[in-house]
C-alpha cells in the first residue's frame, strides 16, 4: 500500500471530523480531538485486531501531524467560508474508500483470510466515524435508516479486491478498483436515497 494512500485518508477523516463538530459549539481542543479520533480510530481497531504492534499512528506519529494540521486548516477555513451541506458526506465518502482497503490490504498482509480481511476493512473504514458520532451525541451514521449504503459499500469495495487478488495477479490497480466500487456505491446511495430494507416486525406495523 503506498504510504500516501493512508496519509491522505487521514486527513480526509480528519476534515470530516472538523465538519461534523458544526452545530456543536465546540472549542478548538474539541474539534482537534473529534478530528484525531475519527482519522485514526478505525485503523487503531484494526491494527489491535491484528496485533499489529505499534499501531500505525504511534509507529508513525506524522499520521499524527498530518490529522492535527488538516484539522487546524478546516477549522479555520469553515470559520470564513460556508461549506455546503453535503461537504461532510462526500469527505466521509471519500475516507470510507481509502481507509476501507487500506485495511483490507493491510489485514491480508498479515496472512487474514479473505472474509476476515473484508470485515476488517470495513472496520477500518467505519468505526473512526462511529467515534466520532457517539462523541458529538449523535447516532452513529452506519446505524441510521437512511445511512445510504454506509458500511455496504464497504463491504462490496473490500470484496471486488479480495476477489481480485484471489483470481488473478496481484496488481496495484485492485486496490484502486476497489476503492472505486466503494466511493461510486456510497456517493450513488447518496444521490439517489439507496439503501438496504429497514428492519420492521408484524407488531410494528399493526401499530
């Protein structure tokens, strides 16, 4: 995986972070920590799942600056600017296919099979922004009915790359394929309200 892939998926998070602190009335050390949270906590799970030791951000603490300076960045620009309401969504997009097979790949790495890999992906991918809904109050956006295809895409992303690398020669466009699947998925959900069927019982609907 090329170093570059997870620097910027940190920081991606890491903006997307700053923008969910909107509304919150949050001061500057509150939005640099909803922001570090959300960069770093998916692959944090990941690499303890994995017992990769250190975990990435402590191997390399410049995950670390480069969270904390895309953060300071955002929280300035937006305090000048009105970002468009759709801004969050698309940069949470954007992170979800990065870090989505960034994890996938790192899990295969360490010689995970392909479903454990898959699910670690998705971890990667989802649960830095699960952080960082609880930490603002609000309930995490892969839980929500109209979560537009959230972890899904994930999950389809990470199984288009597993399956390539089963079937045919590594090659470095699988990852990128994958993280095209994922990022088409997540943004046509949002365009186009698609999502998977919401869980009713008889008695609810009776109700």
């Amino acid at each position: 995986m090329p170093p570059w892939i997870e620097y910027f998926a940190v920081a991606v998070c890491a903006i997307s972070g700053v923008l969910a602190a909107e509304g919150k009335r949050m001061d500057l050390f509150g939005v640099m920590v909803l922001a570090l949270v959300t960069a770093v906590g998916g692959g944090t799970i990941r690499d303890l799942c994995l017992g990769a030791q250190p975990v990435f951000w402590i191997k390399q603490p410049l995950h670390v600056w480069t969270a904390l300076v895309a953060a300071v960045v955002t929280f300035v620009f937006v305090r000048f600017t009105h970002m468009p309401s759709k801004m969050l969504a698309i940069a949470d997009a954007f992170g979800l296919a990065l870090f989505g097979i960034a994890g996938t790949e790192k899990a295969l790495a360490f010689g995970a099979p392909g479903i454990v890999a898959i699910l670690l992906g998705i971890v990667t991918g989802v649960a830095g922004g699960i952080l960082r809904d609880v930490l603002r109050g609000e309930l995490p956006l892969v839980f929500q009915p109209d979560g537009n295809l959230y972890a899904t895409a994930v999950f389809a992303g990470a199984l288009v790359f597993v399956l390539m690398r089963l079937w045919f020669p590594a090659s470095e466009s699988d990852r990128y394929i994958g993280m095209a699947v994922i990022l088409v998925l997540r943004l046509a959900a949002m365009r186009w309200r698609l999502r998977l069927p919401t869980f009713w019982t008889r008695t609810q609907d009776s109700g």
